[in-house]
C-alpha cells in the first residue's frame, strides 16, 4: 500500500511539476516572516488534487441577548476587539421594538475576560427614562457607532478612542477612555451618501492610515439599476478624506451588500478580511412580512491592499440556519471584530433575528486562520507556491489530518529543482492537528541557510487540512 502510494505520489509530482503557471524570470514574492493564509491564489502557482476550501463558522451561545428596557427594540452593530486585558464591545440597541421606522437607536457598551460570557456594567453616563443607572454610552447625534482605539502615535491622550456615527452624513467621536465621547467637530466627515447601515472606520498600522469602509451604490441611480456596495476612503488625521471609492470586486457578479465589517486579520500583515451582508432582495421567504420581500445571508471576502478584494468563494459564509428568525429580510449581520477566545479558537460574532423579539447576537467559533484550507481527500495531492524570499529559521505549518492522513513538505530552488536536505523524502511525515507545528526534515528543520533565496514549497497532502504557514 505505502510503495503504490509513493508510486502515484511520484507520477502525481512530476504532472505537477511539468508545468506551471508562473512566467520565467518573474520576481520571487517576498514574504519574510509574515504569516500566509489561502484566502486567495497570491501565493499559489499550481495545484493538484488538492483545493481551496471555504469553511464555515460553529454557531455558539447568544452573547448579547435584548434584556434591558433600552434594548427591547433590538440589538445589533456590534465593534469588538482586545483591549489590554480584556474584551470590549459597543452595540446599538433599540429602545422598543420598531413600528416601521419608528425606533431610537442608542449605543451601549459590554465587556468580557474571556470572549464568551459578556457583562454590562451600569455606567452612569446616559439618561434613560429618568435613571443612569444602564450601560449606554451614547444617545446621539447619530447612531451605528463603530470605535476603535487609534493606535496612530500622534494621537492625543484625550483622543486615543475614535468612532463614526451616522446621522444622514457621516460624523466622528473622540474618547479618552472609550467610554465619554463627544463630537471631534460639528462638522461631518464624510457627505457622499448613502450611508446607511453600519460604516466601519480603523487605524490601518500597516499603511499609517486612517480608513473607512462605507455603504455605497454599484452601477446607476440608487438602487434601481444598481446595487447596494461599499466603499472606501482614506485620511492621515481623521478629519479630512480622500474621495469614497467603491471596492473593486473583480470580475464576480455583484450582488446586493449589505454591510461589511471589515477588519485587519492581526495574524497575516496585510491582509483584509470582510464579511457583508448578501440581500437577496427578490426572495419571500415569509409572505406577507410587514418590513418586504427579501433574504439573507453573509460571505466572505479578503484583500492585500485593502481596495481590491478576492471574491473567489460566492457561497455563503454564514447561513441563515435552521432558526425560522433569520429567514426574514436583514435578520442576519455579521458584526465587526476577530477575538482570539483560546489558543485554538477565533470568535466572531452575529445578529440574528432581526426585528423579532428574540433579537440577539450570538458567538461563533472557527479554528485560528481557518477561514480557507487547502484541502485534500483521500487520494493524495499537492500544492506548489510561487518562487518566494522569506526571512526565519524553521517553516510553521497549521494544519489537521485524518488517522490515514498526513501531510509532508518539500523545499525547491529556482529553478524548481528539489533542494537536498529537503527533498519530499528527507520530510518527515505530518499527522495530527497543530496551530503550530514546525516542519522536521531528517537532517535538520532548520532552513535559516536559505533565508533570502529564491525557493517553492511542495505541499504533498492526503485527507487533510492546510489553513496556513510561516518561516520563523
């Protein structure tokens, strides 16, 4: 059995091998130490009974649930992110269930050690109803806050928290503690509408920027002839904005987005990852709803330059499940933030049941850097990079197998000729599931003497999952 598995993964090398699709004498990708996911194909050349693999989230216990006066009419528009020691969250909340348009949207505030069991302290900020004894942090002008804390070391002690709101145009906030805000200007920031829905607005470390992601039109008129997109802007100081520019999607077909919760991937340098609302507009799922036709459901897309974005996956990420409350128009958003809620485990989080009483946000969990995987079967198959420089000591791989399963890795030159000392054969196999396991070959794993070289690596793979790697 192991002699005609060598046999075909042999055979299986040199079709591989014979050609591929990267054009001689182009420059080797330099990747130094960052850390490489198969969101897209940047780093991909050639592949071989192996695929790239959307993978969907575990749906977990309700984080956020309606159960204060303030937010019987709903919650949603979640921003979370670490925050020193702990989790902080801020999220808009309804003060009655809406009568078709009538609500008053508020933001509130949560935090959490863990990820997973969520408090709302009562902060004594905003009036409600006679008594501050709640956890709202603003009341207006404006809703759909999105915060974050600005990492740009310019900023002012009394500014280190900023925030969007939208109020017909876009406005900013300024906190010292992310708590007490305030209007940074009477002025708004951004004017070009529509902008409605939650904009998403960072500190961007890897290109010393301010951005913001917002809502925005594709094609003609506002909706009729065109569709519901995003865009994107630019700012060195928060205040003033290069022109909104709509994200460019490639050559897949547009579709109604709503939303985008955009966010860095702190895993991979830059790397973007977005997750919109897809609105199936001409879908009736539940006749008759008061609110209109329409369904749906969240995908996935990821960009290097934060513009541009990788489209390859047109299936959902999330779908709307069994819960008959997500088979309504806009029941379903995907909030903004990535938490590392164990050494394993990312959690990201959703609305569901959007203008039923049952309205929360839940958790879900995915594997750290799982969003994509190169995925092989049964049969064996592989997987060969572009030429590429890096910079480190030893190749770390993040990766699951079956029982039979295994993976193994092989270093080529150049000229796309196996290295010695780090042949297919010199590998050790690989089987398990490790977020960080380092590549053993017989003479050594350490690879530090080709640091700087032009080399490839050969993913030899069978019933198992490649989510990510880098030299270290």
């Amino acid at each position: 059995m192991g002699r005609t598995i060598g046999v075909r993964m042999g055979l299986l090398g040199s079709l591989l091998l014979a050609y591929t699709g990267f054009a001689r004498g182009a420059e080797p990708v330099p990747i130094g130490s960052d850390r490489q996911l198969f969101v897209d194909t940047y780093l991909i050349d050639a592949m071989t009974g192996v695929a790239r693999q959307l993978n969907r989230p575990v749906r977990r216990e309700i984080a956020i649930a309606a159960a204060h006066p303030w937010e019987k009419g709903g919650v949603s528009y979640m921003v979370t992110f670490r925050d020193g020691g702990r989790f902080r969250a801020w999220y808009r909340c309804d003060q009655e269930m809406p009568i078709r348009g009538k609500r008053k949207p508020l933001i509130a505030y949560a935090e959490s050690k863990d990820g997973i069991h969520w408090t709302k302290p009562r902060l004594g900020l905003i009036e409600f109803s006679g008594s501050k004894d709640n956890n709202l942090v603003w009341a207006g002008p404006g809703n759909n806050m999105c915060p974050f804390r600005d990492g740009n070391p310019d900023a002012p002690a009394d500014e280190r928290y900023k925030a969007i709101v939208r109020s017909g145009a876009v406005f900013a906030l300024v906190s010292p503690d992310g708590l007490r805000w305030r209007l940074m200007q009477k002025q708004p920031i951004l004017t070009d509408r529509p902008f409605d829905s939650h904009n998403i607005a960072f500190w961007d470390q890897w290109r010393g920027e301010y951005v913001v992601y917002t809502r925005g039109v594709a094609g003609r008129g506002k909706f009729k002839g065109g569709v519901r997109w995003i865009r994107r802007a630019t700012s060195k100081d928060f205040r003033d904005w290069s022109p909104l520019e709509a994200i460019d999607a490639g050559n897949a077909p547009f579709e109604h987005l709503y939303t985008n919760a955009c966010v860095p991937y702190e895993r991979a340098r830059g790397v973007y990852l977005m997750f919109p609302s897809r609105f199936v507009v001409d879908r009736e799922p539940k006749p008759n709803w008061q609110y209109g036709p329409g369904v749906n459901d969240i995908v996935f897309m990821s960009s290097r330059d934060g513009l541009h974005f990788d489209r390859s996956f047109m299936e959902a990420f999330v779908r709307p499940g069994p819960d008959h409350g997500n088979w309504h128009e806009r029941a379903v958003y995907m909030e903004r933030g990535i938490l590392r809620t164990s050494p394993t485990e990312l959690s990201l989080y959703g609305m569901e049941n959007w203008r039923l009483p049952t309205v929360h946000i839940r958790r879900y969990t995915l594997r750290v850097d799982g969003f994509v995987s190169i995925n092989a079967g049964y049969r064996p198959g592989e997987l060969l990079t572009k030429p590429l420089t890096f910079a480190g000591r030893e190749l770390e791989i993040n990766y699951a197998t079956s029982a039979v399963g295994s993976i193994r890795v092989e270093l080529r030159d150049a000229a796309n000729k196996p290295i010695p000392g780090y042949m297919l054969g010199d590998c050790l196999e690989m089987f398990g599931d490790e977020i960080e396991r380092i590549v053993p070959w017989r003479c050594s794993a350490d690879v530090s003497s080709l640091s700087g070289r032009p080399i490839r690596l050969r993913f030899v793979m069978r019933d198992a999952d490649l989510y990510s790697f880098r030299f270290r």
